[in-house]
C-alpha cells in the first residue's frame, strides 16, 4: 500500500489556487486599464461680481476689463500729458496772439501750462477708472456683448453667426502689462471689426477658442 505524502493543508490548497487542472501555471488576472481622464478643457475666466447688490443689476453675468489696465492707462496719460498740453497752449498762443491779438504776457501762458497740465494729470490718474468701472463685456453662446463708455454708453452685441474670425494682439505697453487686444471681424459693413480692449493675455485666448468652437456649432447646425 503505497503512503501518501504527508504535505500541510495549506500548501496543497495554494497550489490548488496557481495551478490549473492541466497543471499549466493560470496566467495573471489583469485588472481593468484605468479610464481615459477626459481632455483639459481651458478654465472660463471668473466673473466679475456686480457692483451693486440689486436683483436687478445691468452687470449681473458680465466679466469686466483686467484691472491692470489702470495703471497702465494712467502711465500712458502721464507720459503723454507734458507734450499734449504743450501742444494745446501753442494753439492758444498762436489764435491768441497772432489772430486775437490779445497781448498776453509770457507769464500768462506759462500759468496757463500749468493749469492745463494739471488738468491732464487729473484726467490721467481718473479716467482709467472710470472707463474700468462703466466696461463690460459677456458671451453667452449667442452673441459677444460689450457695454462701454463713460459720457456717450454704447452696447454692441455681435451674434456668433456674423463672425468671420477673431485677432489677439498686444501693444507695448500691453505687453509690460499682459493684456491683450481682442478684435472680433465680423460679415457686414456695420460694425465689420469689434474691439475688446485691455483683457488679459490668458482671457483673450480663451475667449478665441470659444467663439471659434462656438462658431463651428453653428456651422454645423
């Protein structure tokens, strides 16, 4: 009578587990290939929050200009006062003494240069502000609108389906800064090019990359 091996329990019931019937070694289980993370999508600039607590707020949903656009506009004015109000004082001193014959005294104008250079100081240091706080622009998938302007308002609404392309451009000074001008053309006489001014860099890019997707929807529809 032949004796069985005396093996443990535990070692016969492992290799019960790797070896198959045949006494082929069974082949790792693999386990499930991890998902496919979807495509980055680019972030949507955040939204500007109203400025004034109201249920019926104008600027609910609107994004405003970047606020680097302050200082900026303000070095622009400051450089450029000095020379623009040279130029206003020469006019008045040209009709003035020349054509009106006033007979102004030296020391008149050079008062008057420097009233009129304070004044456009004041102007320079304000009126970035003001334009910063009455600018709002917005793209809902239907159109691209914009609200601008201080003395005279302007809303300018451009449906997607009008347009052609889209132009991101920087000038010097926007560039030291990082913002961005976004020009939008558009099929039509009025109104053939649109600008957004002084948005930064990164949001002018998405905003690119959204009407053109945008548009390319309603081409396909």
């Amino acid at each position: 009578m032949t004796e069985l091996p005396n093996e443990p329990i535990e070692a016969i019931a492992k290799e019960s587990e790797t070896v198959a019937p045949s006494g082929a070694a069974l082949p790792p289980v693999e386990s499930d290939p991890p998902a496919t993370p979807p495509p980055p999508t680019t972030p949507m600039p955040p939204a500007v929050e109203a400025p004034a607590a109201h249920a019926s707020d104008e600027w609910a949903g609107f994004y405003s200009l970047d606020p680097r656009c302050i200082p900026m506009d303000r070095w622009v004015g400051l450089v450029g006062s000095p020379f623009l109000s040279a130029l206003v004082v020469s006019v008045l001193l040209a009709v003035g003494e020349w054509w009106l014959k006033w007979g102004w005294p030296w020391v008149a104008y050079a008062a008057l240069y420097i009233a009129v250079f304070g004044a456009m100081v004041w102007f320079s240091l304000m009126w970035p502000v003001w334009e910063f706080r009455r600018s709002r622009w917005r793209c809902d998938g239907v159109a691209l609108e914009i609200h601008r302007g201080i003395w005279w308002r302007r809303r300018i609404s451009v449906p997607l389906s009008r347009i052609q392309h889209v132009d991101v451009s920087q000038g010097p000074w926007q560039r030291r800064y990082g913002l961005a001008k976004f020009t939008v053309y558009t099929a039509g006489s009025h109104h053939s090019s649109v600008d957004l001014n002084n948005v930064a860099w990164e949001t002018a890019h998405w905003l690119r990359d959204r009407l053109m997707v945008e548009r390319e929807v309603i081409d396909a529809v």
